[in-house]
C-alpha cells in the first residue's frame, strides 16, 4: 500500500490554523462559563467538543488526559473520559481498495465473501465480517483511507500544544509534558501498524494458553498487514449487554476476568490497557474474549515486582510501603512533599477503604492517588496513569457482572495460587520484605458476604 506523503509546512499552517480556531474560542467560553458557574466543568465540556471537532489526534490526546488527574481538574477530566470518535463508515469502495492493496490480490481471490456494513467503526479503523475461503469466518480490522498523514500530523500538534500549555502554567517543572506528548505519538505510530497490534494479540493468546476461560482471537498472518488486521470471528455479547449480566455464571466471569488482568499485569508484563465493556466479550460457551489490542502497556520484571510491592501496601493499608514501591516504579515525590504526600494516601486509604476488605473498591483509591499526586507536584509515569486507570475500569466491568465483586478477594486468590505454582528461594526472599503487609492483608481480610441473588 502506498505510503501517503508527509505533511508540508503549508498543510501545519493549514492545520494548525484550523486547530487555533476550533480550541480557542471553545476554551475563552468555557472559561467564561466557568468563572461564572465557579466551577470547572464548562471549561470541560467545551474542551471536549473542541477535541471532538478536531478529530481522531485530539480525541486521543483527550482520553491520555481523562486518565491524568495529576494534570487535569476532576470535573474537566468527567467531561473527557466521555470523549468517543464516533464517525460514520467509509464507503465500501474505498475499503475493498485498502484491503486488495495490503494483500496484493482482488477480494475474490482472498475471500470467499466480505460484508460491506462494517460491525463496528472508529476515526482510525474499521471492522468487516468476511468468509475466508476455507469456510472460516473471520473479522478484519481495515484502517480508513488518508488518515495516517493527518494523524501524525495532529498527534505532532497536539503534543505541542501540550507542551506550551504545560510550560505556561503552574504545572511546570512538575509535569513532564515532553513524555506525555512522545506517549501519544508513540501510540499513534503503533496504532498505525496493525502489525503490531497482531503480534500483541498473538503473545497475548500464548500468554493465557494454559488459562481456561479466556479467549485471544487467532491472528490470520497471511490476510493480515500494515493497514489491515485479520483474526478468526468471535461470537459474542458485549459485556455491557443485559444478556452477559443474565448469566448464571456472572459472579465467576467477574472473578475470572479480575484475576486475568492482574495476570497481564503482574506476572505477563503485557496488560490490555483499554478493556472497556465492547472489547471484552462473553462467548456462548461463557469464556471471556478480547478484541482490540490497538492499546496496550508493558511492565518490566522490577516494575511488575515493584507494582504487586505497591498493591500489598494498598490491601495492607501501609502507606509508607506504597509510596516506597511507588517511587520504584519512577514515581518522583520532592523531598519536601513527602511526609505531606505519605499522609494524604494514607487518608486516603483510611476514607476509601472499607472496615471489611471484601467490600474495598479501588477506582475511588486510584482517583484520590492521582489527585494526591496533582496537589503534592508528584511526576507520575503516564504508563502508570494508564495502568490505574485500566484497573479501575476491570474493577467497573467486573461490577457491572456482579455488583458485589471483591477486587480484594481476587487478588487473594491470584497471589495464593501464584505461590503455589511459583515455590522458588527468590520468591521466598521476596516474600520476605513484603511479609508485613501480607500478613496484614490476612490479618485484616473479612469472609466473602453471601451471594445476595
């Protein structure tokens, strides 16, 4: 497939231009509306709906800032989690051009039918139900004509803005906007490749090769490229449908979806890192299915150990563990601020904890945390931005299932039946410095209230 030329200084003109006169009125009357109201939440609203009419690139910069309330004011950072890019499909034409292109073959040669109706749409993509064939049906992941230039060239804008917002303002020297900014480009590019999401897709299905209940659909390499993605078809209910929260089993694909994450994050190193309801699927046969690996992070070895260091900290209310493990991960506290810090998290804590662990949540405990981190000048690693706020939406959707779902129950479980598979010298050492908060996540854990359905 051709590769569509680089933006002129002409076009940045052009676009930035464009963006100046979107953004800026938007954000003189947000703050008009927000002086007035004294309340954050116009400034907000109208930020968002300059993002949305500024396309895909600033959508995207809106949703790494939904999950940065170290950066961004909690009514502001509502307005833009609800940010979605919702775009009307390509004409068919042009989608069965894309994809002859990328495989080097008419579509009859490769499939024995393609559906022009995409089953789902995006500002980058979107997906078609097709017949390979052999008779399998597949779904193949098609990127929409003429947006990778504009992308780039929108990601490279925004990261700007980003830089000089964060330059003028009071975050300076507290937030490192120059990485926030080489994240989303980063993200771009790797959206770009579908190459890479297949072979995210593909060490993820190794990954829980040995993990009954969860499905990785199987990427299809020889229908697959840089623009197009093909996998084997899943059929599904969305998490969100009424039919998936009607199972008999929705109390164990809660748990079990709960404990797969912490098995991407925690012992994998790879973790699905936009898991709302629509990419995860219940099959007929009641496995859990992933689709959309567009977004994704990876842990090193220390950070996974310094991660489940920061977690026993969390379940064993020991603040001062948390923090330590915190700043393993990067996590810069001024030495000034640290005291200040320790005790806010442990307010924290002490406020969003309940008396009985089976009844903690921890969405309120990440959202405080990153406040916390805001009003204290903490530097945060975006990864780790990303990472809160993808366990606080596994702890959502888990809910969604089974209202009374215990996100301490299921790390329990996964670490229990990690110390049986993993019995080594180090583990011991390691469990060792980490006994104390251990012992206290035992000491302080309450049974599991009855199932009240």
């Amino acid at each position: 497939m051709p590769v569509s030329p680089a933006p002129g200084t002409a076009d940045r003109v052009r676009r930035a231009a464009r963006i100046a006169s979107v953004l800026g009125p938007r954000m003189v009357a947000g703050a008009l509306a927000g002086v007035a109201a004294r309340d954050w939440q116009p400034v907000g609203a109208h930020l968002r709906r300059a993002f949305q009419r500024l396309g895909p690139a600033f959508v995207k910069l809106g949703q790494a800032l939904s999950v940065r309330p170290d950066l961004v004011p909690g009514p502001v950072l509502d307005e833009l989690a609800r940010l979605q890019d919702r775009v009307p499909p390509v004409q068919p034409a042009e989608i069965r051009r894309v994809v002859e292109r990328e495989l080097g073959a008419p579509l009859p040669g490769r499939f024995r039918s393609f559906e022009d109706a995409p089953v789902a749409a995006g500002s980058v993509a979107q997906v078609h139900r097709a017949v390979l064939p052999d008779g399998r049906t597949v779904a193949v992941k098609v990127c929409r004509p003429g947006v990778a230039a504009r992308l780039r060239l929108d990601a490279a804008l925004a990261g700007g803005l980003l830089k000089a917002a964060v330059a003028a303002s009071p975050l300076r020297g507290r937030v490192d906007a120059a990485a926030v900014a080489a994240e989303i480009r980063g993200a771009v590019d790797r959206e770009l490749d579908f190459r890479v999401e297949a072979e995210v897709a593909g060490e993820m299905a190794r990954n829980f090769r040995d993990f009954p209940g969860v499905r990785v659909p199987r990427v299809l390499w020889g229908w697959t490229g840089r623009r197009v993605l093909t996998t084997e078809f899943v059929d599904g209910e969305k998490l969100s449908a009424a039919a998936a929260r009607a199972r008999p089993d929705y109390r164990e694909l809660a748990e079990r979806g709960a404990r797969a994450f912490l098995k991407q994050v925690l012992e994998d190193g790879l973790f699905h890192a936009d898991l709302h309801p629509a990419n995860l699927l219940i099959t007929p046969g009641g496995e859990i299915a992933y689709v959309d690996f567009g977004i994704w992070g990876r842990l090193s070895r220390g950070e996974r150990h310094a991660l489940l260091g920061a977690l026993a900290g969390l379940v064993g209310r020991d603040p001062v563990l948390a923090v330590r493990h915190l700043e393993r991960l990067g996590v810069r506290v001024p030495p000034d601020r640290t005291g200040g810090f320790v005790r806010e998290v442990a307010g924290i804590m002490g406020a969003a904890l309940a008396p009985r662990l089976d009844q903690v949540a921890l969405a309120p405990v990440g959202r405080g945390l990153m406040a916390a981190v805001r009003r204290h000048g903490v530097r945060f690693p975006h990864k780790y931005a990303l990472l809160v706020k993808a366990l606080a939406t596994v702890e959502g959707a888990a809910r969604l299932l089974y209202p009374s779902f215990s996100f301490d129950d299921a790390v329990r479980a996964y670490l229990a039946d990690r110390a049986r598979r993993e019995v080594t010298v180090s583990g011991a050492a390691e469990a060792a410095w980490r006994g104390t908060a251990l012992v206290a996540v035992g000491a302080t854990a309450g049974r599991r209230p009855p199932d009240s359905t």
